[in-house]
C-alpha cells in the first residue's frame, strides 16, 4: 500500500503538530484492520496518510482539522477510527454508547465533548472511556460540522458482548457510522469553502475593486487570519453584475497563488480591465454586485460524454488558442450541450464552431456565491 509521502511530507513542513515519530506506528494495528476494507471496496490503486492523534486538546484537535480542511472532499475519503466504551458491562457499554452515538449523530463537536463528561458523570461500573479515539472523532466532527446538511448515519452498533465468544460482563463498544456529503450541483467540493469563508472572499473582493477606484484607503490584509482553504492556491473567476446585466468577468483556471489573492486581483482586474466594457465607475458601486467562482482542479475528459452540462465548465485547446465557459453559463443561456461546445468553441476560443471536435477538452466544476446570496441573506 503506497503512502502519499508528499502530501504527508508537505503537512509536516507546514504545521509543527505534524510529525513522524516511527514508534507511533510500530504497535498501532488499527491502520490494517480498516486496509483489507479499502482495498475490497475501492477496486484501484491508492495512496493514503496515516494520521495517529496523540493530542488530548480539543483547540489542538481544531487546529489539525483546520490543516486538513482543504482535503475534506469528495476526492478523498476519511476513515476515522475508535473504539468506544470500554470494560463495562452489557447493559452499562449500551448506556454509555447510546449517549456518544447520538452526540456524534447529531454532527455537533460541542454535544460530543458533553456526552463524553455525561458518561463520566453516570458513574456507569468499569468504564474506563467512552472512546479511546476521542480526539479522532472530534477532529472529524471539527470538519463535518462546517459542512452545511451534511448527513450523518448511525450504520451499525455493536458490543463484544454481541459476539457468542463475548463476555458480557465486561465488554467494548462499536459503532459505524457514515459521513454523507450533500449533493450539491457539479459535485463542486461546496465543503471546501465554510459560509464565512465567502464572506471574506466577497469582502475582499468589494475591498479590492474600491480600493483601485480610489473610494476607500489601502487596508493591509493579515492573511494569516484566513482558514487554510483561503491560503490554498487555487483557481477562481469574479463576474460583476450591474442591475442584473453582465458589467465584467475575469479569472484564472489555475493558480499558485492563494485563493484569497486570486480573487483580490480578479476582481480589480474584472472592473477595469474587461475589454468587453468600460471601465466601472466609483459612481456603479452601489449598484455593482458581485459573485465568484471557485474552480476545482481541471479534468481531461477523452468524450463530450464525460462533460455534463449544467455542472462542469469547459476549457478547451487547439492550436495556442483556448477558451473556457462557466458551469453556470448555461443555466443562464437554455443552449444544448452541443450549443455549449459550439459557443466556446467559436466566440472563446476563436477555433470556429466545430472546432471542439478536434480540440483536447478538461473540465471543471465551480463554487458559485454572490454578495446578494451571501451578504444580504436574512
């Protein structure tokens, strides 16, 4: 089984609570308990990162689920391990349980750090823990809570008294559970970026366009109060609207630049530097609304079969010419997906109708908020 030596290599470097320290590894068996699962399941190659918790803080488990934020996506799957009470008997280990399960049911970090001192206060015989992997499970619940109605399903418990090998005298807890991502339109990874995180990006935005028309004063942006998703290069458009009419739209597929910063320059670079428009007054501001585009990483697709329309955007390149639409342009225009290509084709990319026939197509999916959806939500 091949480890990602270089995202686990690139956590390390970035945050001093990630280590290597081999002893960790050597008698912890958990990791080949849940392997076989995987490899049955998944049916390709994979890599993983093994992640032990040694910490006993719940602000340090903050801290790593804030490191691990930006993975949390449907490209990656998370398996946290845990037993749960441990040594009571039958009837006490159901107790226990019931009371972590519903607090983990419920995808609340704060109700899972109260069930845990619940338990302690019942005074139930023998428990020695409600979960041994406690800060595994609150680190999770630190992620999955950010998601918003992210589903979360009791599939399975179990005690080792259940077992016609177990002793119900003294018995450990098992639960499973499944951490259920809403389906959200192109499968754009809406987890990557919490309510405040597009908050900021709009504010920064608005801050930037205002402060390159000169209506507000430079403001030193401290990016280090930003989440990890803010910091993470990525690629993003911001398209100005005036009165509901397009007024601007520039951005970048890719970039090594932080999100935050990509969208600081886009959206200056959307007011004044548009060829399609004029430039925007200080005089539109009030008028202006603005919404971005958050893009995943591109896809190269072999078939038009593999794009669909309404939930991927397309970039497509022949020749040294390139041009890509939004996924959300074609809510906007009704057109086919053939219509579509054609569109991209001939007014983006300048290869004639026809020409995505021949040209090397990639996909991609967007995160799309706007200052009326956002900032003036009730």
């Amino acid at each position: 089984m091949e480890v990602d030596l270089a995202l686990a290599n690139e956590l390390i470097e970035q945050y001093s609570f990630f280590d290597y320290v081999e002893e960790a590894h050597e008698r912890e068996h958990s990791l080949e308990v849940q392997l076989p699962f995987l490899q049955y399941r998944l049916h390709k190659p994979f890599k993983i990162v093994p992640i032990i918790m040694g910490t006993r803080s719940a602000s340090m488990c903050q801290k790593i689920a804030d490191a691990l934020k930006p993975y949390f996506n449907s490209r990656n799957l998370f398996v946290v391990s845990s037993d749960f009470s441990h040594y009571p008997d039958y009837e006490g280990a159901k107790d226990a349980d019931s009371t972590t399960g519903a607090a983990i049911a419920s995808n609340s970090p704060d109700a899972f750090l109260k069930s845990l001192e619940e338990n302690e206060s019942k005074g139930i015989h023998g428990l020695a823990t409600s979960a041994c992997g406690w800060s595994s499970i609150l680190t999770l619940l630190d992620l999955s809570s950010q998601v918003a109605d992210m589903k979360v399903e009791n599939v399975c418990y179990q005690n080792s008294g259940d077992s016609r090998y177990g002793d119900k005298l003294r018995v450990v807890g098992y639960h499973a559970f499944a951490f259920i991502r809403p389906q959200v339109s192109g499968d754009s990874e809406e987890m990557f970026l919490s309510n405040d995180d597009k908050k900021i990006l709009l504010q920064l935005a608005r801050q930037s366009i205002e402060e390159k028309l000169g209506t507000k004063k430079p403001v030193k942006v401290d990016e280090s109060q930003f989440s990890a998703s803010l910091n993470m290069p990525c690629g993003a458009f911001v398209t100005l609207h005036n009165n509901k009419k397009l007024r601007g739209c520039i951005g970048h597929l890719q970039s090594d630049k932080p999100l935050w910063k990509t969208v600081w320059e886009m959206a200056w670079a959307a007011a004044l530097l548009d060829s399609r428009f004029e430039q925007v007054d200080s005089s539109e501001l009030n008028y202006i609304d603005i919404e971005i585009s958050v893009l995943t990483p591109l896809k190269r697709i072999q078939s038009i079969d593999e794009f669909e329309l309404g939930r991927d955007g397309i970039l497509m390149e022949k020749d040294g010419r390139h041009g890509t639409l939004l996924p959300q342009v074609a809510d906007k225009t009704n057109w086919t997906k053939i219509e579509f290509l054609e569109q991209c084709a001939k007014r983006k990319a300048g290869i004639g109708k026809d020409g995505w026939q021949t040209a090397e197509l990639y996909t991609y999916q967007a995160i799309v908020f706007s200052e009326h959806e956002i900032l003036e939500a009730p």
